[in-house]
C-alpha cells in the first residue's frame, strides 16, 4: 500500500507519524471543555463528536458513542463498524474525497483542532489489564541472569504464552509522572527484609493489544477469533520495581512490583492500519497444540525505540532499539490462550506484549537487561552513568512502522519517576 494524499497538508510528510493511512483514535480535551474522542490527522485532532453530532459519519440508534471520554462504546460495536467509520473517515480527509468537510470552513475550525491546542487523556477504560511474558530474548535473558543458560526458559515456556494479572486501576496515559514505589526489600546479603523506596527501578518496552470485543464466560475463542476481537494497539512501558519483585515473586509471581503503574501512549493504532505490517511468529522450537496455531501471520514490522533523559541534561539518549516482529507469541495467541478456560474476554481489556528484545544488548528492552542485572552500568550521551532509574529520569517509548512513503506511528509513550513519598506514620 502506498501513501494516501489528504487536504491536511501536514498529514502528506513521509515520515508523519500520523498520515491518512493511519488514523489512530484518541481522547482529548481543548480549552478546558470535556474531554471528547478524535482521530489524529497531521498535525491536527478530527473532533469525531462534531462529525457526529452534524451526522457526518456513521451514527447508532442508542445515542452518541464519541461525546464520550473514552474510545469503549465505539470499540463494543465491533468490526463492521470500525471498517466503516475509517472509510468514512477516509473519504472525508482524502485529497479529491468527500467535501462535506474540507468545503466548509465553519464546519472545519470546530472540527479540527491543533494538536498542539489539546490535552491528550486516556483513550479509553481499562476493564482488566493482563501482562505477558512472552519475548523469547527477554526470557532466556532474564532466566540466565537468575537461573543460569542451561535453566532460562522455564519447561512450558515454548509451549504457552505465560502471564499474570496485573492491575488496571494503575494504567496511565502518556504524560504521567510516578512515584517510586515503597516496599519490602531485600538483598542478597541481608538475613532479613527491610521496608523502604525501590533502588531498582526499571522499564519493559512492550505493545499493548486492546480488546474491542468480547467474549461469552465459559466459551473458548480460536485464535482467528481474537484477532477479529483486537481493536489496535498502544505502546506500552510497564513500569517495574526489580527489588520488590525478586522478594516476592516466588511462587507465585509479581505483585507490588509491578502494581504501581503501566504507561500507555494515548494513541490506539488500529489493526487496519497495521495490515500492511503482518508478519510471521518465528520457527516454533516445540510444535504448539492446535489451539495457539494460527491461520495468518499475527505480528507486525514496527520498529520500537527507548530513550532516557536525566533531569537537566539537554537531550535524551536512544538506549534501545528493536521490533516488535522480536516477539515469540503474537497478540491473537495471547488472548486465546487467556480466554481458553472460559475467562471471559471484555471491551476494554489490554493485554501487555511482555517486554521485546532483540539478539543484540542494543536490542534489550529493559534495564535489567540493559545494565545485566545491575553489573555492568551504562553511559548515556551526557556522560551520566546509569544501572536502574534515577529520580526524575524521563523514559520515553516510541514505535513506528514503515510503509511504501509513509509511517504509522503511535506518538509518544513517556513519563518520569518521581521520588517516593514520604512514608506515613505506621503506628496510626
């Protein structure tokens, strides 16, 4: 597929993250009014509440679904709806498309909105938030770094996509500072643990999948069948506390650790615009049971980047570099294989990718990894030396991939630790 022109001019640059090609959904707020849902176009927001109210593109007999703060009613009516609100959207930003838009300038400057005018909020609710653990690099990485090379995959780790239920009260947008977090801790050389602020704190470079519709308690999905429940996707930066969780993990897996925040970008990228990006999980070293076979590929060429910034250094430095085509299970597999006890699936879930690495130290999503477990710091391009986070780090994800003269791109995932707070007075 090649670029699709539009009358936003800024929209026609080869490496805009956000073309008509794209047309990513959103919510944002202007001028402190409520926020509302959008689609990004250029450099400008599309206020989808005004087409809507104006009935310029598709309504439903149940009233508004995008003068709303949040993308869930739209996700919930499924892909027929989805396909045709984005050729309706096409049409109407297309170059030589519809001009019940571009021919009405009243219409266009209640319509369109700087994206530099709005503030970007989260694109929708969150009704569960699951994390997988499913990059082989990352696995074997952190297994031999805790179990030696000969113990790193776990037994059944080439034979399902292992996760955990993490907590959807902690996702963020993009923007969002954090505090570190307070917990017990306890290190290699200490009888006992001790209480205080993490020492060790990390990132996981991850796509996040966002389910659009659900599935019924009790009944199992094919993995044909969750990808037509995937609505798209959004960076995702799940935030973690190594110290914390290497005391708790054992036996059953993070918890505080990891409980404190996940940053999402405030783009969801759809799955129609990530088609022309499918490509192949990788060989399979163990054939996978029927159930997790796919019938099309079920990962996308997008290429992903990190970087950190210090408070007060000038720039920001790439400590990372990969692609989510790094991945071992695709999204569809993930979710299949969640929903293949009959877990009911619903509108609003976000399933964590688990952090992606490349082969190359220049690919590790973590500083775990990064750092090699704290043994070996790194230097940035300021001359600052890191292991783990500092306080007010700035980590930034970003991700894009890249068609035949335009990109997709998913904005900007980022947010800062700040120091823990103080901690209360534990004899009240």
């Amino acid at each position: 597929m090649t670029r699709q022109a539009s009358w936003v001019e800024s929209a026609n640059s080869a490496t805009h993250p956000f073309p008509l090609n794209n047309l990513p959904y959103g919510v944002f707020s202007r001028n402190g009014d409520d926020p509302v849902c959008g689609v990004a176009i250029g450099d400008m927001v599309l206020d989808l509440s005004v087409l809507e109210a104006e009935n310029l593109i598709p309504t439903t007999e149940d009233g508004p679904v995008f003068d709303l703060p949040f993308l869930n009613e739209f996700m919930e009516l499924g892909q027929e709806a989805w396909a045709e609100l984005r050729a309706r959207l096409s049409d109407l930003l297309a170059e030589g498309g519809d001009g019940a838009l571009s021919g009405n300038p009243d219409l266009i400057e209640r319509a369109l909105v700087p994206m530099e005018d709005v503030t970007m909020h989260m694109p929708f609710v969150v009704a569960e938030y699951t994390d997988f653990y499913a990059g082989k690099q990352h696995a074997i990485n952190v297994g031999t770094m805790f179990r030696g090379a000969e113990n790193a995959l776990p037994p059944n780790w080439l034979h399902i996509p292992i996760g955990y239920n993490g907590r959807a009260s902690s996702v963020v947008v993009s923007g969002t500072d954090l505090h570190r977090p307070l917990g017990q801790l306890k290190p290699p050389h200490e009888e006992v643990p001790h209480f205080g602020p993490s020492r060790r704190m990390d990132i996981e470079l991850e796509l996040g999948a966002v389910v659009g519709t659900g599935s019924i308690l009790g009944e199992p999905i094919t993995t044909s069948g969750a990808d037509e429940m995937i609505f798209g996707y959004v960076l995702l930066n799940d935030w973690s506390s190594r110290d914390i969780q290497g005391w708790e993990y054992q036996p059953l897996g993070p918890f505080q650790g990891k409980a404190f925040g996940t940053s999402i970008s405030p783009w969801v990228v759809t799955k129609a615009a990530l088609e022309p990006f499918r490509c192949e999980t990788p060989p399979r070293e163990k054939e996978l049971l029927p159930y997790l076979q796919e019938s099309k590929p079920g990962l996308y060429d997008i290429e992903l980047e990190v970087t950190m910034q210090p408070e007060g250094a000038d720039r920001a430095t790439t400590i990372c570099r990969t692609n989510y085509n790094r991945m071992y299970y695709s999204a569809a597999q993930q979710l299949t294989h969640h929903a293949v006890g009959g877990c009911e699936m619903t509108t609003g879930d976000l399933l964590g990718s688990g952090t992606i690495s490349g082969p190359e130290k220049t690919e590790f999503g973590s500083l775990l990894e990064q750092s090699w477990g704290g043994k070996e710091p790194f230097t940035l391009d300021t001359g600052e030396e890191r292991t783990f986070i500092e306080d007010f780090d700035r980590l930034t994800l970003k991700g894009q991939a890249k068609g035949d003269g335009y990109t997709i791109g998913f904005g900007e995932c980022t947010g800062r630790i700040l120091p823990a707070v103080q901690e209360p007075d534990w004899s009240k």
